[in-house]
C-alpha cells in the first residue's frame, strides 16, 4: 500500500515541476514559486506515505520534513530552500503583496529556484 501511494506523490510531484518549468517559460514567474513550493510537498509527502502512513494536509515543508524522517539529513542548501518556499506558497494562494513578490521573482532567480528544486527532488526519490 505504501509504495502506491508514494508512487501517485511522485507522479504528482513531476507534473508539478513541469508546471513549473512552463510558468518559467511564460514568465509567470509567481507560479514557478509556488509550484516549486508543491514539488517539494508532494515529494516529502511521498516520503511519509512510503511508510505506510496518510500524510497529514499541513504545507508546512519544514514539518514535512520532520515527518518523514529527513530533517536531520538536510544540508544548509536544502534548509535554505524549504526556508525559502514557504512564502512563496503562501503568496501565490494569498497574495497580500502580489506585485511587490512578483517584481523579487526574476527570471534567473527563478531558474535557480527550478534547478535547486529537481536536485531536492532527485535526492528525496533515492530514498524511496
């Protein structure tokens, strides 16, 4: 049971990167953000649903993170990028500050963020 349902957080995970590369493409740069913010998620929450386990309807990637066992493995890159997410998922759900978040999203920055988040991905799907 818990590899199938780890399997549909992947594939889930996947579409949302490519979403995220499209909204790149697109420059709708507030959605590479918040998509990137829902690879991450959806990657840890496979993680949690490999044990067997309903992952909990929390956003919060750090306490992803500490659910599925890998906050003690993160380096100081990927605590920074789980940092770094969580507005951005906020803001493009509730965008308080819309344009002022918009006008910080480059399209570099943004690259970035895509590049940071396939590494997290990759490293979360070896220990599936």
């Amino acid at each position: 049971m818990g590899e199938d349902k780890s399997e549909y957080w992947v594939e889930i995970a996947e579409y949302d990167l490519e979403t995220a590369k499209a909204m790149q493409d697109t420059s709708r740069f507030l959605y590479v953000g918040f998509m990137c913010h829902q690879v991450v998620e959806k990657s840890l929450k496979a993680l949690i649903a490999k044990t067997g386990t309903i992952p909990p309807k929390v956003h919060s990637l750090i306490r992803l993170a500490e659910l599925s066992g890998v906050n003690t493995l993160l380096d100081v890159n990927q605590t920074a990028l789980l940092n770094e997410l969580l507005p951005l998922n906020i803001e493009a759900r509730y965008p308080s500050d819309k344009e002022k978040l918009s006008k910080s999203l480059s399209e570099m920055y943004c690259g970035e963020l895509i590049g940071r988040t396939e590494e997290f991905f990759s490293w979360i799907k070896k220990r599936l």
